[in-house]
C-alpha cells in the first residue's frame, strides 16, 4: 500500500513552504516535496529582499489579500522569534497619468489606506536620493517595505515540520495522475504516494505538471543588482530613502530598497521580457546587463551607482494578463494550482499558504480570488490574453 496523506504539496518555495505549514497547523496529514534544498536560490524566492506594499497598483481587489498578509507575516515574525518584515515606507514615481502613480492612489482611496500625495520637489525635499523629473509625482505609503524571503520560507518551513508536516527536499516529483478518489504521485526514487489533493506550487515549473496552461504561463529571467553609493551613503539608509518603484515611458519599471544591514543598494528592473525555459535559465550576468542597469539609475538614483557589488538571476512566472492563477484545477477536481505569480506574489505568500490549506481541506475559501482563476488560461494563447488584458 502506498502511504496516504491529505494534501501532498508539489514544491516547498514561498507558496508552497506557507501551504505546508498552514494545513499542518490545522490538524491535515501532509507530505510537502521540493526538488532542492530549504529556502534555494534556484528558483523565484530568493535574494535578500522582496518588496511589500498596499497601495496596490496592480488593482484594488488585491488589497483585502494584502492586509490578511500583513497579518499573517506578524504572526510569523512571533512564531519564529524572527524579524522578517521591515517597515520603510514606499513611494510610487511616475507621470501624474502612469499606472503606477494612478493605480496606487485608487488603491490606496478605495480601501482607505495611509497615503500621501507628492510631488517633485517635495520628493526631491523628503528623499534626497532620488532625482524624479519635473512633472513626475508620488504616491506615498507609510506601511510598505520589505520582507526578507529566505527568512521567510524558512520560518514557514519550521512551523511546518514543527505542526507534523513531512517535509522531503532532493526530491523531484517527476509526475501525478488523478485516481478514482484522490491523486497519485510519483518522485524521481520510483516512490508513488497517494494524496487526497495534490496541491501544485512549482513556481515556474507550473508548466511541467499542469500541461493545459504550459502554453500561457511563461518563466522570465530576471537580474537583481548591488551597489555601493559613491556618495551621500547616509541618504541611502533605512529611514531616509524608502523602497521605491518608479515607471517612465519606454522602460520597464524600475524599483528598489534602501541600504539593508550594509548590503548595499538594492535596485531591479519589473518585466524584461527575457522569457526561459526554466531548467535552462542563464545564471551569469553579463557586464552590458550591469552597466544599462548604471545607465538607468543615473537618471534616478545617481550616487548609488558606484562599486557593483553582486548581481544574482531570478524567474518570474507571467501569466498573460500578469494576474496570479490560484484554484481548483479546472479539470481535475482534487488538484489545487498556484502559480503565474507575474513578480509580484512573494508578499502574498502567507496569506496564499492560507488559502491553499482553505481549498485544499475545505474546498473553498473566504478570500477573494475570483480574478486568479485557473480556468481563465485554459483553451487561450499567451498572446489571445494577452491582447486582452490590455484592452480592459
Ligand atoms: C528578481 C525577483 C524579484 C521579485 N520581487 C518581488 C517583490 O519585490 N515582491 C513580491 O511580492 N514578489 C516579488 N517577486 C516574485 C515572488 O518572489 C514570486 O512570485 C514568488 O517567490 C513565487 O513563489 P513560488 O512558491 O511560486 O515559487 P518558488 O519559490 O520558486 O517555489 C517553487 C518550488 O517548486 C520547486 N519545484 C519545481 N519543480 C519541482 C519538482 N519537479 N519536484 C519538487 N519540487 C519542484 C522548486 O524547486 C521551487 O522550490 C520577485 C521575483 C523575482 C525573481
């Protein structure tokens, strides 16, 4: 007889290390399987920093997930004894009609959350550091910042393994097929296991094991960066220059964090349309990738382009409309998809791992996720929704 558990989670990253420790947590028998080790830097959660923040840009109906997440996240900081969120403030730049600058002040007044309205000068005024253009404004929020991902995944980890949950890492899952009753799973050492629901959080791997969204749900490389200011390294501390994202027409955004514990400063493009296949991802980062990501920080954040310290690769996982796709696999009913988190999940990820347990042990849940259904991807091209999503 094969062993029998509950929920089988398919990957141990960010969604599915939160997955694993809330349905322990409530009692469920659960077996969680990652291919690499705890907290990788092979996939899409690593890198010393993620951003997070509430005046969503990205649309209003993100913001209820994003305050329970806030409240999750604390509730993990006192779980695991340790710091993994820093408050620092965030500031949205941009042309007074960009996305960035007009979504984050919708959000931002369709749920009522601290903000403030600035324009250049008194960026100029309040961050030193930073060079908006004349006519470029702000939107100001007090509550974001950023969290530190490999904390993070490993604090979910451990209250995983401490709630009863197994947790196997090295080990590939190399296929799945839905029984009569449940789901069957197969790891690279010829092991079957049986789970109740399968719950499927393999990052950008999403393709391999749910076939019928390979097409739309694509892995992009992107570069993170460190540099040492070459002056006024006082105005890049933490509490004088807030995280950042700033949007220009031509160029993909732009975003950042102040100098953490010394680090350096952290700066990143959002989307380069660099699309991977992800087991053949290119890791070294070239020096032309370095000096264009100097060049764009000239006309923003001028004394932060000294010394280059490290620049470290990461995937994204698009879906077509950038929205994530989280649910019920539209055509096998105990299967559980999280995925297409289009850059911008990690700050979900606690409460993501909440709602996963809900659809997984209750088959429903109380959050609002009727704008990531899986379904939605199924039957489309990448470029048929795309097309959509920008008509809307
Ligand atoms: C450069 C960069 C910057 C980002 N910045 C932000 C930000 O500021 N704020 C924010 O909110 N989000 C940000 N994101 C996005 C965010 O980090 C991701 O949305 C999130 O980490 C995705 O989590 P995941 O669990 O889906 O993927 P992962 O954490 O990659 O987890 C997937 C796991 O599945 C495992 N797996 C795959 N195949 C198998 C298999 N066959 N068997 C077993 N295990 C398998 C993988 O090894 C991996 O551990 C950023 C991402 C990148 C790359």
């Amino acid at each position: 007889m094969n062993e029998r558990y509950d929920v089988v989670v398919l990957g141990l990253g960010a969604m599915g290390s939160a997955t694993a420790a809330h349905v322990a947590a409530r009692g469920g028998r659960v077996l969680g399987m990652e291919r690499f080790g705890p907290a990788h830097a092979l996939g899409s959660s690593h890198g010393k920093t993620r951003v997070i923040r509430q005046a969503y840009y990205e649309a209003p109906a993100y913001v209820p997930l994003l305050l329970r997440a806030y409240e999750l996240w604390d509730d993990l900081e006192r779980r695991s004894g340790e710091q993994l969120l820093l408050r620092t403030g965030g500031l949205m730049v941009g042309a007074p009609d960009s996305e960035v600058v007009l979504g984050s002040a919708r959000s931002a007044r369709e749920h009522d959350l601290a903000h403030e309205l600035l324009d250049a000068t008194d960026i100029r005024r309040r961050f030193p550091a930073l060079r908006p253009r004349d006519g470029e404004c702000g939107v100001y929020e007090p509550n974001a910042g950023a969290l530190y991902p490999e904390r993070c995944v490993l604090a979910h980890l451990q209250w995983a393994a401490a709630a009863g949950a197994e947790l196997r890492f090295g080990m590939p899952v190399v296929s799945w097929a839905a029984t009569a009753d449940g789901v069957q799973i197969e790891t690279k050492d010829g092991t079957v296991c049986e789970a109740q629901t399968l719950v499927v959080c393999a990052g950008a791997w999403l393709g391999r094991f749910c076939t019928s969204f390979a097409a739309s749900v694509r892995a992009e490389r992107n570069v993170m960066h460190w540099f040492r200011p070459r002056a006024n390294a006082e105005s890049f501390a933490v509490g004088r220059l807030p995280i950042y994202l700033i949007e220009r027409a031509g160029e993909p955004v732009l975003y950042g964090f102040p100098d953490i514990s010394g680090d350096g400063v952290k700066v990143a493009p959002h989307y380069t349309g660099d699309y991977t296949d992800p087991d053949e991802l290119r890791r070294d980062v070239a020096p032309d990738e370095v000096a264009a990501m100097r060049e764009r920080m000239m006309g923003w954040i001028p004394d932060a382009a000294g010394e280059h310290i490290a620049s470290v690769v990461c995937m994204y996982t698009n879906s077509p409309d950038l929205h994530f796709v989280i649910g019920r696999h539209p055509e096998h009913a105990n299967v559980v998809v999280a995925g297409g988190f289009s850059g911008h999940g990690f700050k979900f990820s606690s409460v993501i791992g909440e709602i996963l347990a809900d659809l997984a042990m209750l088959q429903e849940t109380r959050h609002p996720i009727d704008l990531f259904a899986p379904a939605r991807l199924i039957g489309q091209s990448a470029t048929e929704l795309a097309a959509e999503a920008t008509r809307k």
